[in-house]
C-alpha cells in the first residue's frame, strides 16, 4: 500500500503503435504473459480483503426507495441503508489527480496518507443492489434543475465528493461565492443543472454579540439565508448536528431560555444540546410542510466521529484502516443522542408526503472509522520527526474520495 502509484486510480489508458509483422508473436506473447500476472495479483487482492467480515449498520432506515441495477424498484422490502460494506476492487470514480476540487483538509492522498484500503469498498444493502454511480445519468436526470445542501463542513464535504465524480463528464463552474468562501454556487453549463451548498450549521439563526464569542441560538427563527433561496431549489439536503454540542444560549419569543454548556455563567438553565437540536429540526420540519414550494427534500442524519480516547482537542486520534467489525464499537452517546432526536421528529413526516425523505447514513458512516482524513488533514504531518501525539486529528471529515 505505501508503493502504492496513485495514478493508476486514474483509469487511463495508453496505447502503441503496432510492432512489426516480425515481433507480434513476441509481443503476443509478452501480453499474454502480462495479462495472466495482473489478473492474479488482482484476484489475490480480491480474495484478501473479501477475508475481512463487515458488519452491518447498526441502524434501520426510514422511507428508503431500493433501486435495483437497472435502476428501478426492485423490491418493496429492501432497506437502502441496511448492509455491508463490501470489497470492490473497481476503486472510486475519481482521484486527487483526477479531480481538482477537493479542500485540501480532505485530499489524504495528496497529503501523504500511505495506506489505501479505504478506497476500495462499496455499500451493498442486504436485500438489492445499487448500481454503480453514473454521472452521464444523473446530468441526464437533473438537466435544468438547482440542487441544494444545506448545513455545515460536513455538507460542503458531501458538495465537493459530487462534484468530484460529475466532472468527469462535465467540468463545472463556479459562478457565486460568499466572501468566507463558505457558501457556493456552481453550474454544470451543457445541462444547466445548478448546484449549491448554504453555509448555515445550526438551520436557525445564530449570531455572537458585542466582544463574547457565546453563539445565541434563536430557536423560534429559521436562518434566512436558506430559506430566503428555498423556492429556486428542486432538490434539497439539509443535515445538522456537530454545531449543537457548541456553547450555545437560546432565544425564544424574545426571552432568553436556557443555555447549552455555559458552565453557570449567566444564571441560565441548561437545557441540552438536544433540546436545542429538537426545537431546530421541528422548526425544519414545519417549514418543509407548509411551504407551497415543493422540492424534495432529504434529510440525512447526523455524522458519527471516530475520535479515540479522546476528543479532537484533546489528543484523540483515527488511525484504522479498516472498516469496523461487527460488536468492534458502538456510537458514541451525543451521535445516538441526536439520531434518537431526528427519528422522533421526522419518523412519520415523509408517511403521505410526496416530498420527503429521510437519508438514513448514520448507520452507514458509523461502520467507516478508517474513512477519516486523521492526520492527513494537513501535507506530511509527520515529517522532521514531529512526534504523532503532537498532531492533531481530523476524524470526523471524510477523505476525499
């Protein structure tokens, strides 16, 4: 894996002029020879990471259409977000090389990661198949339409990931962006698909007054900075999470609540990260029910971390290369805190609805620890001898791909 030439994740391919009439044989023979190698070293791969048993999610999915490889329904009972991550020796769609789109925090393999497993699975869920990715098709389907995410670092992961695969059929452009650079518009031209992702993690309104750096939450307030844009957008992911454990201090009616992690100070009560994430999603969901404009709306559920022995200020680290076995780990408890949170606001919205899902990943990103850009957030964290407890973590982002 260190040896590993990550150019040949680019899936080019090269071709020569033809010998002659005197040596085909020769090189026929040397092809042969060639080809019968490469096949065994491939198969020999295959074999050794199909040796590794991965469990499947911990979690159920909710309102999740199965899609066969045809793309179409294939049965009423299968569960998108219930399966295994199994071993697929194809490799991803794009590469650091292939792609130049990616935040550098997640480009691992520019940044020097040395192992390579992680780019070599794929969902399967239990009871159908889903088809290989195809960028030509979804162009196809969206041709005309604006797609939106909306949350925090995590949706801009999720952005960057799709534009990395769809840009090897179109190369996209950038046509907006906000002077943090956080929030972006681009356009796929040929077919007029527009795509975006709004720099709002919290969904309310948030601000920090005078000279304290305290988040004041206002939990009766959607964030007009996506729901002003709602009625341009004909697919929408909104996702929250991570920003709630912040110390925050909630408004509501124009009274100040309560607080999350304020430690005493102001005489505030503290209500818990839930208590705000649950006002929030309510407020999300009565925003989607009664607004005439009808997108389809995704939500997908929190993102678990894989910090170990500690947080990510406090020394933890990833360094698994592997997916998780099965009873290996279970969610931490704020991540199954939150999950518990959206299911109960959200269960039973999407039963009558023709505009909701739930994007069920939890289950799914919890089973990827070896995912995580760790300390290849930044180019060759350890080189001059920095010792590895030094380096902080990310274990939370995803690499890219």
């Amino acid at each position: 894996g260190a040896n590993f030439d990550e150019q040949t994740l680019d899936y080019a391919s090269s071709s020569s002029s033809s010998s002659a009439p005197s040596s085909t044989s020769s090189f026929t023979r040397t092809f042969l020879k060639f080809s019968v190698y490469f096949s065994l070293v491939a198969l020999a791969y295959y074999f050794i990471i199909s040796s590794f048993t991965v469990p499947p999610p911990i979690f159920i999915a909710l309102d999740s259409p199965p899609v066969s490889p045809s793309g179409n329904v294939s049965s009423p009972k299968c569960d998108l977000f219930s399966g295994d991550w199994i071993p697929d020796p194809a490799g991803p769609l794009y590469t650091n090389h292939s792609c130049p789109h990616i935040q550098d925090f997640q480009n691992c393999m520019l940044n020097g990661r040395p192992d390579v497993n992680y780019l070599f699975w794929r969902w399967k869920p239990r009871d159908c198949d889903l088809p290989r990715f195809s960028s030509s098709q979804f162009l196809d389907r969206v041709r005309n339409k604006w797609w939106a995410f909306i949350g925090d670092s995590i949706a801009r992961n999720h952005v960057q990931s799709l534009i990395c695969i769809l840009s090897q059929v179109e190369e996209v452009v950038e046509i907006y962006h906000d002077k943090e650079f956080r929030s972006k518009i681009w356009r796929f031209p040929s077919h007029n698909f527009t795509l975006s992702v709004i720099w709002s993690p919290f969904l309310v309104k948030s601000e920090t007054l005078g000279t304290s750096s305290d988040i004041h939450l206002y939990l009766d307030q959607l964030d007009h900075k996506w729901t002003h844009q709602y009625s341009n957008f004909d697919y929408v992911v909104i996702s929250g999470g991570k920003w709630f454990l912040k110390a925050t201090i909630f408004h509501e009616s124009n009274t100040v609540t309560g607080s999350h992690y304020c430690h005493g100070r102001y005489n505030l009560t503290e209500l818990g990260y839930d208590y705000s994430y649950r006002k929030t999603l309510k407020l999300v969901r009565n925003f989607v029910r009664d607004s005439t404009h009808k997108p389809l709306v995704l939500f997908r559920t929190t993102t678990p971390d894989h910090f170990e022995t500690a947080e990510w200020n406090a020394g933890g680290y990833c360094n698994r290369t592997m997916p998780f076995k099965e009873a290996e780990a279970k969610l931490k408890t704020v991540d199954a805190v939150m999950r518990d949170v959206e299911l109960d606001v959200f269960q039973n919205f999407g039963e009558g609805s023709t505009n909701f899902r739930l994007l069920d990943t939890t289950g799914m990103s919890f089973l990827r620890p070896d995912g995580h850009p760790g300390p290849y957030r930044h180019p060759h964290p350890f080189a001059g001898g920095k010792v590895k407890s030094s380096v902080q973590n990310d274990c939370l982002h995803w690499c890219l791909p």
